[in-house]
C-alpha cells in the first residue's frame, strides 16, 4: 500500500495535521511517516496568468484589444517556485497513491489547492478535508470523513468564475478608462470592488460637505405624576416646528390639564441575537473597539491558527449545522473558566436545545457561525491572549452563551393624552427580566427610555406641570467607520467576508481614502478619481449583478463560460458607450501607454519608452531622470512606470530578485528626494536603491 500525500494551506496547519497523523520526521518543505506525508502550501502558489505573459502583444494599451481572452492559464506566483516544486515532485513520487486536499475549507481555500495539482500535472485521486477548526480533536474527526472531489465541482465553477471575473473585470476596465478617461500619464486601476466601495465613501462624504444643519423645535409636556410626553401631528409621528415663534404660540395656547384617550401596554420577548459570522463581528468590533475590518480579520485568524480556539473565521454564516447540536455541550465546557463559569452555570441542561433560529442546516453555507471550539487547554491558552485576542474572543463565547439563555422579556406602554386640539404621546419600558441580557448587554441599552407609566384608564383627567420647548438640529449622516462600513459592503453585496477587509486596505494604499479617528474619508485623489467614473461602472449594482450571475454558476444554472460570456458583453457595450472620447478626463489630455508615459518630475518634460529604460525627453538638455525596465531582475511595464510618476510610488510589486540570487521579495518602487527609483516596503521605511 502507498503513501497518502496531505497537502495544507500554511506549514502550522500543515504541522497541526503531522501531529494528528503521528507524522515527525522533518524535511525541506514536507514531513513523512510511515503512511502519510505532510507537506503545505505558503498561501497561494499558482495564479491566473496575465494577458501579456500570453501575448507580448497586450503590453502595449489599445482600444481594439477589448475584451482581452480570458484563457490565460496558471503560472507559478513569483518566489513560490520551490515549495512548488517540492509539492509537485511528492505528487508525482512512486509511491504516492493519493493525495488528500486539506487547504482551508472554504471556496477560495479549495481554488488554492485545485490550481496547484492542475499546474502539477496530477493524474492522481484526490480527497477533501473539511474542517472548521484546527484542534486535535476536529482535524481527527475530519480525516475519519474525508469528502469526495465530487461534491465540490459546482464550488470549484464558482471559484474560477469568480477569479477569472475579477481578472477581466480589472484589466479590461483599467484599461478602457485609463484610455478614454484618463489624463496624461494617469492610469485609472478599477476594481468591480473597489470602485463601488469608493463610490459610496465619495458619496457620503460630499453629501456630508453640503449638509447644512436645520434647526427645528418641538413641544413637550411634563406631568404631575412625573412622566413625560411629545406633542405628535396628525399622523401620529413627533410634530416639530421649523420656526421657534409657532412653536411658541403653540404652547401658549395650551391649557394645564389634558384628558386620557388611550392607554394600551404590550408584552414583549427578545431572544438572543444569532451568532457571529465574521461581517457581524467586524461591525461590531469596529465600533466597540475602534478595530478596523483588517485588524479584526488578523485577530481572528490568529485565534483560529496560532490559538486553536476559534472555528474557521472567513464565514458568512450566523447559523450552526444540526451535527454540532451533539457536541455543544463540549464547545460550552471547554469555556467553563474565569468570566464564563457562572454564565455556563445558569444553563439548566434541558435548556440546551436545538433552537431552529441557531441550529439551521439551510443557513450554513460553507462553514458554520463563529464559535470557540473543543480545546481542554482553552482556559490556559486566554491568560496568554493580548488585550484584543481576548475582546473578540470574548464576544464570540458570549455570544454562544447567550442563546442557551431565556428571551429579554419587557413591557411597552404608550399613552395618549389630549390637551385641547394637541394630542400628545407617552412611550414607556418596563423590564420585567433580562434573560439573555445578563450576558449579552447591548451598548444602545444605556440609551434606551426606561420611564414607567401609569396605567390610566381612558377619560382620566391628568395635571401637566409644565411645558418645554425643545430644540434640535438636523444631523448631516454618518461617515462611514470602522463600525458600519463592512455592514455597507454586505447590504450591497461588495466583497466576501475574505475579501473585504483587504478592498478596504487597497483603497487606503492606492491614497483614495484615509482613516482618521476611526472614519474612513476620501482623499481629493479619490474623488477626482469617482468624479471621471462613469455611473454605470462605479455603481454598487453593477457588483450586485456579479453576484447574483456567480450564484447562478454556484448552483448549476449557469455555466462558467456563459458567465464570463456576459462580462464581455458588457465590456463591449461600455467599449461603445465611453470610446468617443466624450466626458471628463483626469489629468489633462489623453495619451496611451505605449507614447508618452508622463511628466517627468525632475524638470516636467514628457517621459518616453526606449530600448532599456523610460527616460525623460528632456535628456539632451541635461535632465538625468530615467527608469530601468529591469529591475532586480524584475520587468518594468509601462503601466508600472505611469503610476509611479501620476502618485510617486507604486503599489507592492512581487518577483524582485534577492543580491544573494537565492528567493525573491516584494517592495513598491518610489521616488526620493532626488528623482531617484528606490525600494520602499512600507509607508515610512525606505531601503535599498538602483540607479
């Protein structure tokens, strides 16, 4: 019998996998036993070509190449190319008889893993490991069920559709607007994501801009028996007064008691809120903690990998499966220390139900809501947590705590009392149990009304000690935050819970927008940029359609390739719509790459593409500026050279070649103070320089 060959997504799943396989002996890239062998990917190790590594041809920007083909096949990613090539000579060993796909159990997980046995020629079966958390204890009970390739086809469709999209829609449309409403020297990077996002941030931030606050004024009335209530109109909503003298003249005319028309008091329950996916968790983190999307995803992920005492945490799902019912008993144990014992306490065992709004298999997509999972040293592991590992993973225990607890049960009174012609209305809240809120206590309850009412009866006359006018002013609306801003790109169907954070990281590295104090605000950069957009390319619905046609692909209705056949339809139509030139451009007159790149920084001359380097024209009068096309044994295209002179730097480029000859690392390329090309790997370090 032959060896089984298991392949991770990161060498520490890889390492946690050995552990549970009884597989120790260590080698460059891969560890082997008797039966098993180990080995991983470093993330994503193949990926779509570009058009131009097919075709020299496409390196040169033009019209009449729109739509480009989108069978590009796979390369190798920069600086992958030996544990690549470790993987694919383990595949093709002798004695290897299968291989078991173990990368994250998820739909861009599974494409990751699917790419590298196809770039590696694999004839051999292939079977899929599925697990929502890295603990001993579920990776055991995944590999005792390993799934068959063939219940993930339509999930592989769906992946490549998705990725193959993403390409066109970036290339293509960077593409067509760069060459029909950029300016000179000004590419113009569009993202089906990323401009919609931007979009609505420009958006919100102009309609701020213009916002100028109304005052208006209201009336309330305080009784004798020592509640208060709101002067309402004729629709039973507050009536407010745009000038102070009618809202004045109004109290004036008001007598001191009123007579009782309505009294009516309601029960009320509440369960629990459903679990965390990790859109929910971000929002909410964002805005008690001050976390931005990307730092809660790194936190998360860390709990997940490092920690082993969070499920997988890129899930969209707030609903578990019926097959954890069985064991949540165990996920609540392994949380009985500290904070958690009384809480776990209080749940009576007959309480621990299969409740359908929680347990729901047809609400789980790829994996589960987030929960703490099955580990007897999770008590151990959180004394070590940071101070942000033990906020989310707070939130998450108790949030699963939580819906073993009875519903919030309260009370809602209104009261309506008539004074004259004016009718005015009293709310009121009694609690009568917290239920769940023992656990979970929700940051708008401090700002909630509690007054109680009296319970009056209809035609009882009530005494009015007093009359306030009240006054207030129309609110311009919210910035979009760290708090509400993952919650905008759900409501519009922007991004993945996987990808968001990053669409949001890329804005803010390409200068469209910046977060200060929380608030995400875009720069005169991005809405220069949004302003030159068309609607139709910069609208949240344009990726609402993307989604809707991948979720006709993810469930047989629609084919890959009809999928894509769409996308190019639609680039012809906008080829059509945006190719005579009309509309306004950024930058000044249009010129392709392939001419004039840009001005030159050092002395504003246009800068042009020779044999060896872009150099600026100004040359023969001394001017010394110029760019190499080879750098550290990487090629510069044009596109790379246009950006870098419209922002002063680039954005991270991967495949430089190390001096020592050995691997590669990434940097983006800027210049300093004296025009010259140097490395810089982040925002404030500068290292290295060419000349």
């Amino acid at each position: 019998m032959g060896k089984i060959l298991v392949v991770a997504e990161k060498p520490s799943a890889g390492a946690d996998m050995a552990k549970v396989l009884g597989v120790t002996e260590k080698k460059k890239g891969y560890m082997e036993g008797d039966r098993y062998i180990v080995t991983w990917a470093l993330g994503h190790l193949v990926g779509l070509k570009d058009p131009e590594e097919v075709n020299p041809a496409y390196k040169k920007w033009r019209l009449e190449d729109l739509p480009l083909p989108d069978d590009n096949g796979l390369k190798i990613l920069p600086g992958m190319e030996a544990q690549f090539g470790i993987i694919r000579k383990l595949i093709h060993r002798s004695d290897v008889d299968s291989i078991i796909n173990a990368g994250d159990a998820g739909r861009e997980g599974y494409l990751i893993q699917s790419w590298i046995y196809r770039m590696a020629g694999n004839t051999k079966p292939v079977k899929v490991l599925w697990a929502s958390s890295l603990t001993e204890e579920a990776l055991g009970k995944a590999f005792r069920n390993l799934k068959e390739e063939k219940e993930f086809l339509r999930l592989l469709e769906e992946a490549e559709a998705r990725a193959i999209g993403d390409q066109k829609f970036g290339y293509n449309y960077s593409r067509l607007l760069t060459l029909t409403r950029g300016g000179r020297g000004t590419v113009l990077s569009y993202g089906r994501c990323q401009t919609p996002l931007l979009n609505l941030i420009v958006s919100r931030d102009l309609e701020i801009d213009a916002f100028q606050p109304t005052p208006y004024f209201g009336l309330e009335a305080t009784y004798s028996k020592g509640f208060k209530g709101q002067l309402m109109n004729e629709k039973g909503k507050p009536l407010n007064f745009l000038k102070k003298t009618d809202a004045q003249e109004r109290l004036d005319s008001l007598a001191m008691e009123g007579v009782t028309k309505e009294f009516c008091e309601e029960e009320k329950t509440e369960k629990a809120p459903l679990l965390y996916n990790l859109a929910q968790l971000q929002a909410v983190a964002g805005k008690k903690y001050g976390y931005p999307a990307e730092q809660t995803l790194s936190i998360a992920q860390s709990l997940y990998e490092k920690h082993k005492i969070l499920s997988y945490p890129r899930t969209d799902s707030r609903a578990l499966s019926m097959d954890l019912y069985g064991e949540i008993r165990q996920h609540l144990e392994s949380c009985r220390f500290g904070p958690y014992t009384a809480l776990i306490d209080q749940i009576p065992e007959e309480d621990i139900i299969a409740d359908k709004k929680y347990f729901n298999d047809n609400k789980v997509t790829d994996h589960h809501a987030l929960i703490p999972t099955i580990n007897q040293d999770t008590g151990k592991i959180y004394t070590k947590l940071t101070e942000e590992e033990r906020n989310l993973f707070d939130e998450v225990v108790r949030s699963l705590i939580a819906i073993f607890y009875p519903p919030y049960q309260y009370s809602v009174s209104t009261l309506l009392v008539q004074i004259g012609d004016s009718m005015f209305r009293s709310s009121g809240k009694t609690i009568r149990s917290l239920g769940y809120r023992e656990v979970l206590r929700p940051a708008a309850e401090e700002k909630e009304a509690l007054q109680i009412l009296p319970a009056l009866q209809e035609g009882d006359r009530i005494r009015v000690d007093s009359y306030q006018l009240t006054e207030k002013k129309t609110t311009a609306p919210v910035r979009y935050n760290v708090g509400n801003i993952i919650k905008a790109m759900e409501k519009y169907g922007i991004g993945t819970s996987a990808t968001r954070a990053e669409i949001i990281k890329k804005l803010e590295a390409r200068r469209y927008i910046t977060l200060e104090k929380g608030k995400y605000i875009s720069t005169d950069l991005g809405r220069k940029y949004i302003a030159i957009i068309p609607e139709e390319l910069k609208s949240p619905d344009l990726t609402g359609r993307f989604e809707e046609r991948l979720s006709k692909v993810s469930d047989g209705s629609l084919t890959r390739k009809e999928f894509l056949g769409q996308i190019d339809e639609e680039i012809r139509h906008y080829l059509q719509l945006f190719a005579g030139g009309d509309g306004e451009k950024l930058g000044g007159d249009r010129e392709a790459p392939g001419g004039t790149l840009g001005s030159c920084p050092a002395c504003g001359k246009d800068v042009l593409e020779g044999k060896k380097s872009y150099y600026c024209s100004g040359y023969k009068e001394g001017c010394k500026f110029f760019v190499m096309k080879a750098i550290a044994g990487k090629e510069i295209p044009p596109a790379v050279v246009i950006q870098l002179l419209s922002f002063g730097a680039t954005n991270s480029i991967s495949g430089f070649r190390k001096k020592s000859g050995d691997g590669t690392f990434s940097a983006k390329l800027a210049l300093d103070e004296n025009y010259q090309v140097i490395f810089r790997f982040d925002f404030k370090k500068k290292k290295g320089r060419h000349k």
